[in-house]
C-alpha cells in the first residue's frame, strides 16, 4: 500500500508542475478547450498507469508529453478535419502592449496560424514542439518517436515550407 501512496503522490508532483503546460500544448493542437481538459486528464490517468509496471520514468517532462502527443494525435485522427492549431502568441509578458501592438500582434499570429495550418501534420508537430513549446531536439524526438536527425531534418523542411507559406499569405493580402 505504501507504494501505491508514493506512486499518486509523484503523479499529483507532476501534475502540479506539468499539467498547465500539456494543457497548453493540447489546446493547440485541437482548439478545444474541454477536450484539452480530457486530454491533459488522460495523460496523467494514462501515466499512473505506467506507473504500476514499476519502470523506472528518467524524464517524466517528456514522457508527459509524448503520453500527451501520442493521446491528441490519437483524438485528431478520430476526429478528422478539425483544424490543428489555434492562437500560439498569447503567451506574451505581463507588461501592458499598446492597443497598436495588440493588433499587430493578432495579425502576425493570423497569418502564422492560417500558413501553420496549410502545412503538413508532421511539420506543424515539429515547429509547434520546437520553435513554439521549446523542447529540445532530444526531448521532440522522444516525444514523437523520432531520432534526432529527423527532427532537425523536419524541422528544418517545415521552416522552409512555412516561410514559403507565411510570404504567399502576405502575397494574397496584399492583392486588391
């Protein structure tokens, strides 16, 4: 029974520690706010279970996560067209932006939305995991199973391809 209390208590620590940021990195990836509440639920069920097989858990941020990957990738494909990323930018500091700013904001974080969605499943996981979550090239790889030179090879296709994307945006609001 003591092992069973140690076991909750380390799921309840991570929990406290990582439960806002997969729920983070799930309502990005399916825009839905009470499905990312179930999601981030399951995980940390998903994860109390491993538990009970008495491996030993190295890295519990990206095990987390690629508990968290591999459920939402799950859901998303049970759920077909439903579109894979909402707003990323809202993590801005506490200091006051001038209403100037904000729209400006808004409008980049459109069109790196809009271009982001037009992107292939695999490039939007790698830029989300990497440029906008800032997982390591270690960590992204654990997390989508993936070795390293993946990784950085998708990574550095996807940049390419939403560049590519981000200035064809900029071509179609620019034409009357």
């Amino acid at each position: 029974m003591h092992e069973n209390a140690e076991k909750r208590e380390q799921i309840e620590q991570w929990y406290d520690e990582y439960s806002v940021p997969i729920f983070k990195y799930i309502a990005k990836m399916v825009k839905d706010f009470h499905q990312a509440e179930d999601l981030t639920q399951d995980t940390f069920i998903k994860a109390y279970n491993y538990q009970s097989t008495d491996k030993d858990i190295k890295y519990p941020k990206t095990f987390l996560y690629k508990i968290a990957h591999n459920l939402t990738i799950d859901h998303l494909r049970k759920q077909a067209p439903i579109q894979l990323i909402k707003d990323f930018f809202w993590n801005y500091s506490s200091r006051e932006p001038s209403t100037e700013s904000i729209v400006e904001i808004q409008e980049d974080a459109k069109e790196l939305y809009r271009a982001l969605e037009k992107l292939k499943s695999t490039y939007r996981q790698v830029i989300i995991l990497r440029q906008i979550e800032a997982f390591s090239t270690k960590e992204t790889a654990h997390i989508l199973g993936w070795s390293e030179g993946k990784v950085k090879t998708t990574l550095y296709r996807a940049m390419l391809k939403l560049e590519e994307q981000l200035q064809k945006e900029m071509v179609m609001n620019e034409s009357p």
